[in-house]
C-alpha cells in the first residue's frame, strides 16, 4: 500500500450533536472533508507526549479540531521561561503542573474533548500500557532516548506517530510507520554521541517555530485520522525560520534494518548518564561550592570550576570565578582538564555536569567533582537576586 493509499485510522462515531455540528461547522462544509471525516476526529485517541513547545500548539488545535480524546504525557511543571514558546500555559500558571495546566486550557477551549493525563515519566516500563489506549501518538520531545523509545514502542505495537523536532531557527517533521512506510531509525539509526546535540535548553529555540511545526504535527494527525490527503509518511519536512523555507527529503524503510520486537535500556544505548543523577558521581552541593570559592579567594584553596552549559545561558547568569567550557568540547576531547588539578563542575541542574564529570573520571582524571543543583541551586541558595532560566 502506497503511503497516498492510507485508510482512515480511526472508525467514525455515530453521530454528531447540534453543539458539536455548530463548533465544527466549518469543517463540515469542507469540501473532501465533512462530517465523515468530523465523526472519526471525534472518535479519535490521540497522544500527545510534552506539554512543552511543540506539545502546546499540538494539544490545542487538535482540540479545537474536535478530537475526542486526548492524552497528555508530561511530568514537569511549567517555569517562567516556558512562557516564551509554551503558549498552552500562562504566568499565572509558573509552578503548576504541565499536565494539569495543559488540561486546563483544553477544557477551556473546548469542554467537548476528554482529557487523560499520565503525570510519569515515559519508559520501557509504562511506554507499551500507555500507547495500548491510543490510536495515534504526537511525540514533541527533545532528547534522543524518548525518541527511540517512542519509535520502538509504536513499531512494536503496530502504531503510527507523528515526529517533530525543532531546535534554535530550524525544525523537522515526519510521520512514521513501520507497517507502512519508514521509522525514526530508518531516518537516525544510530543516536548521536553525546553532547554533539545540544537540547532547546542549551541552544535555545526561536519561540513561534514551535507554532510552525506544532500545527503541521496536527494537520498529519488529522489527515492520518480522517485519510484525507497525502500524508508525510516516507517524506521529512525541514523548515528555516529564518529563510522562511521549507523542504523536503524523501525516506524510506533501510531493508537491512532488523525490526523492533523488544524495549532496550535507551539510556545506555544513547550513551547518556540519567539527568541530575548526581549519585553516580562525586559531589559537593551549592553551599559547599560558596565556602570553597570563598577559601580560594583567600588563599586556602586551589582548584579549577568548570561551567559547561552553552554560551548563552552563560550570559543570563554565571557563578562568578567560573570558566565557561561547554561539555560538547570536553565530551568531544578537544578540551582537556589538567588531570592532576582538582575540578569542580557545573551546569544548570546538575545533569550534564554529572555526565562531564563521569567522563572525566572514566579517563583518569580522580579530582573530578559534580556541583549538584548547578546554577538553578546556587541561584535559589546563594545568590538569589540573580536569574534562573
């Protein structure tokens, strides 16, 4: 079957009722679209893992779309720079779960959609139950181990899902299916090394892309529920914000690629130490760090503090007496501590500088400490007039 042969995905419901036949009004005077294609949105299960960037868009135009269940995969809670881009969240928002508020502005935009919300963190543990309830799955994550984590469970599964990325002024888009067409690991078979990619977090993200490719996430959705048009199955859509220009590259299914019949440990297989796991490497806290800085100042102390984040979180707020050295050049080992100095290490929470610090230890260098918390600790306990981010 072609990928422009592709059935509905979704059966429709029975009816619509006049409330509804109201709201979706301009849906059902579409030409090729209807109220056919409005029953089987209605119908629909969709997933969507992250309220964040491309989460907010997605979960509300497929609201207003009309889909009649949505599931939201978030365990974070929204920070005041998510404001920039997550637009699903409001200030007065800043502290309150991702999911909860995420529901909230659903139900307000249209109370004829139920939302599910899976407050955990998605792994090889939950991943299968949780996908079982849906049709369809929108994955709007920034790291490499979600990623092949969804990929892997929708094969198994036999589910198609919706792709976007996006990172600084460029973004990208696909739709994959094994039982049709190509997968996530037909377009990256292998993850990148370590630190080579940095996340939104690190590099930063033009806030209105999210909006460019969250709604092209949900125009896919909505072909695939419905089987209206071509979809982007076996096509990767790569959009500049900055040219304002998008193209496309075509994918297929690598006919070597052995097929996903199993969950595998995604951190391992990404090479990644888990995020502020702070407890596989030496480490000293905030408060800990303040008294040493202070001891080197005067004389008492001799040692090295790495900050390894990006420059420009450097630039919105840095400890002061640290030297910027981004983890991508030490992971990479064009940077190399002197290895008979002791050296602190530092990020934003602790989890890259936990991963540096592991690196370093792996390849001799004994006097290698995290800074657990990083710079949102030290903000929050020693220097709190300065910004977090």
């Amino acid at each position: 079957m072609s990928t422009a042969e592709l059935p509905p995905l979704v059966h429709p419901a029975p009816e619509l009722t006049r409330d509804e036949a109201e709201r979706y009004s301009r849906h059902l005077i579409l030409p090729g679209f209807g109220v056919q294609a409005q029953l089987r949105l209605k119908n629909a299960k969709v997933l969507v893992i992250g309220a964040g960037g491309l989460g907010s868009p997605a979960l509300l135009y497929l609201a207003a779309a009309g889909v009649g269940t949505l599931g939201i995969v978030d365990e974070d809670t929204v920070e005041a720079s998510n404001l920039q881009r997550q637009v699903i969240h409001t200030a007065a928002d800043v502290g309150r779960s991702k999911a909860e508020s995420a529901r909230a502005a659903v139900q307000a935009l249209n109370p004829l959609v139920e939302v599910v919300l899976h407050e955990a963190h998605l792994d090889a543990g939950n991943v299968l139950e949780i996908f079982s309830g849906y049709d369809l799955i929108l994955d709007g994550t920034d790291n490499f181990a979600t990623r092949y984590l969804v990929n892997d469970a929708a094969e198994i599964l036999g589910k198609p899902y919706i792709w976007g990325s996006i990172l600084r002024f460029d973004g990208q888009v696909s739709v994959f299916w094994g039982a049709h067409g190509p997968t996530y690991r037909d377009l990256y078979p292998e993850p990148p090394e370590p630190g080579a990619v940095p996340s939104c977090a690190e590099g930063g993200v033009l806030g209105v892309l999210c909006a460019q490719i969250g709604s092209v996430m949900v125009n896919e959705a909505i072909k695939l529920i419905t089987g209206t048009g071509r979809t982007l199955l076996g096509r990767l859509l790569v959009f500049n914000a900055l040219d304002m220009s998008w193209r496309e590259v075509g994918l297929r299914p690598d006919p070597e690629r052995t097929p996903v019949t199993e969950l595998i440990d995604y951190q391992a297989f990404c090479g990644l130490v888990p995020a502020g796991d702070s407890g596989t490497v030496p480490s000293i806290g905030v408060a800990e760090l303040a008294l040493l800085l202070a001891d080197r100042r005067a004389g008492r102390a001799d040692f090295d503090l790495l900050d390894v984040r990006e420059p420009g979180e450097h630039d919105i707020v840095s400890i002061d007496g640290a030297d910027l050295v981004p983890r991508a050049g030490i992971l990479a080992g064009t940077v190399v501590p002197d290895p008979q100095r002791t050296v602190y290490v530092h990020c934003k929470s602790g989890g890259r500088s936990a991963e540096v610090t592991a690196f370093l230890r792996d390849r001799g260098h004994e006097h290698a400490f995290n800074v657990s918390g990083g710079v949102l600790d030290w903000v929050r306990e020693v220097e709190p007039h300065k910004p977090v981010y």
